[in-house]
C-alpha cells in the first residue's frame, strides 16, 4: 500500500533499529555526536529509501531475496564504498539477489536505495528494452548517461521531500502512479544503458572472506578472537584478513571487533531496565571481562560512561 515515513535520530543504535530489515550490523567509526535520517516511500511496486547520516560508519547489509536493489550516493561529494570498491561521481549499483555486502561512508553522507520485485524489474526491463536481463549474484556498478542519472536523483529527492513535507499528497493514486511510471522507465534506462564497469580484481574471493568474517563475529558475539583465531575460522591468512578489513571496513579487523561490540553492549544498556540492571554483569554479558578499563574505552567512543547510558535509556 503506498505510503511514507520519515524519522530522525540522535542515537546510532535507534537508526540501526530503523534499518534493520536490511542492516544486520551498524559501526560507527569515529567518535562523536551522531545524528541520522531515514525516509521511506511505498509506492505500488517500488520502495524508496533516502538516508542521511552525520558520522562516517560500516554497515553489513543482507538483502532480501527475488528483490532487486539499486544504490547509490545523494551527494556527489560523499562518494560510497561497496564491497571494498569506492563508487566514482554518476555510478550507481545494481545488487544481487539476496547480496551480502558492507557499504562505507567516509563521513557524513546522504544515501538512495531504490527497491522492486525482481520479477518486476525483469518485466519492466523486457517490455521497455526488449530483452531479458537475468538476476545477479553479486552487485554491478554501472554508469548511466548524465541525464538518466540526474532525473533518477530528482525525482527520488522530489519523492523524499514530498514525504517530510507533505506525505498526504503520496496518498493520491495519480501522484504514485506517474512518479512511480517515470522513475520506473529512467531506473531501466539507467541500468540498460549505462556502461558496466569491470569487476575489480579478486572481489569475488575478498567478499567470500568478509562474509565468512561477520558469520564468524555474528556466531561468536561474547569471543575477542585474535588474528590466529580467526585465520583458522574463515580460512584466510592474517595477511589477507588485513588487507580484506582496510579495503572493505577501513579498519584493522581487531578494532572493527571491538568497535562492534562496544555498540552490541550500547544497545544492551540503553534497553536495559536502570532500576534493576548492572553495568558489570552487561559488561560480562558480552565478553569483555574487565569493566574497569572497559569505562574509559566506553567514554572515549561515546562521551559518556556506561552508567550515564543507563541513566538514560528512559526505561520505567
């Protein structure tokens, strides 16, 4: 049913909660105040999101299966990194069906994700292109033409304003069906068109070891595995596991790990109930074994001790 909604967010755990039908893990990767926006438009096939986000951070995405995905970058200034691969200005990205994948901002950044049926994609595609365009197992990064670029831009920007603004006028069927028509022609002609850039080197190979790498993580949240640990789990050498991290995370994998369970024990406190809950046994609850030096470690990420955390959660 066509729709929207629109929400801000002055916490990284709360915006994570908000995506987590595509987000499996959200890591913010440099200290300071976060501030976040996300906005969706349902329109009768497609679904629109637009995000906004103030602190650079990883996140490791799963996307639904029989969906298709096509990505992209807001700001032409405030590229994304995919699966390790910086997207230059005017590319976008078609996903695979059911991709994993980490998507990186380097700072703040605005963001588009643009989702059908890949049934429907496939139809739109024979009917407007003439040929069939079968599913992917892992993303494209194309370039479409200037022109087909910048009307996907707007009209997916017009669709994010009209939902902050005035979402009752999505409500109308003439209103959903001509933005949904004409963004349905420019995305097949954006994706038919546009020129496919070559797959880098060994993307395949490093993308099977950083999903190996967040199973082993996901499997494993209480574990602090060092670099010999976690060459034996995914099958991958300390020197590759290196590598794999700075290009598709921008972090050594040991602090990754540990900034990912900062943010794991964070969404623990801030649900916890503060008449009843301890700070220590949370600490524990997630693998860190000395709470001590853990508050400074806490205070230096966030700004604030676990305990004021707590205080805060607003839990009754």
């Amino acid at each position: 049913m066509p729709g929207s909604a629109t929400e801000s967010f002055t916490d990284a755990i709360d915006y994570h909660d908000g995506l987590r039908d595509l987000v499996i893990s959200f890591v913010v990767t440099a200290p300071g105040a976060f501030a976040g926006r996300a906005t969706r438009i349902m329109l009768r096939h497609l679904h629109l999101l637009r995000a906004q986000e103030a602190r650079p951070r990883v996140a490791y995405a799963v996307l639904p299966p029989e969906t298709a995905f096509v990505s992209f970058s807001c700001d032409p200034a405030a590229p994304l990194i995919l699966r390790g691969q910086a997207m230059s200005r005017g590319e976008i990205m078609l996903h695979g069906s059911g991709e994993r994948l980490h998507q990186r901002t380097v700072g703040p950044s605005c963001w588009g994700l643009i989702s059908l049926p890949q049934a429907s994609l496939s139809a739109s595609i024979a009917l407007l292109a003439g040929h069939e365009y079968p599913p992917l197992k892992l993303g494209r990064i194309l370039r479409p033409s200037e022109q087909d670029l910048a009307t996907l831009l707007r009209i997916h920007a017009e669709a994010a304003h009209l939902a902050e603004t005035q979402p009752q006028i999505l409500g109308h069927p003439e209103v959903v069906r001509a933005m949904e028509q004409e963004l349905t022609d420019v995305l097949v002609s954006c994706l038919t068109d546009g020129e496919v850039r070559n797959e880098a080197r060994n993307v395949r190979r490093d993308s099977g070891i950083m999903d190996r790498f967040e199973e082993f993580l996901a499997a494993n949240p209480q574990r602090n595995p060092g670099l010999a640990e976690l060459r034996d789990a995914i099958g991958a050498s300390e020197r590759g596991i290196r590598a794999c991290c700075a290009k598709f995370l921008g972090l050594a994998p040991l602090r990754y790990i540990r900034l990912r369970r900062l943010a794991s024990l964070r969404a623990a406190i801030r649900r916890a109930d503060p008449a009843t809950a301890r700070i220590g046994d949370l600490v524990r609850r997630v693998g860190f074994t000395n709470s001590g030096s853990f508050a400074a470690i806490y205070r230096g990420t966030y700004g604030e001790t676990p305990s004021a955390t707590l205080r805060h959660t607003g839990v009754v």
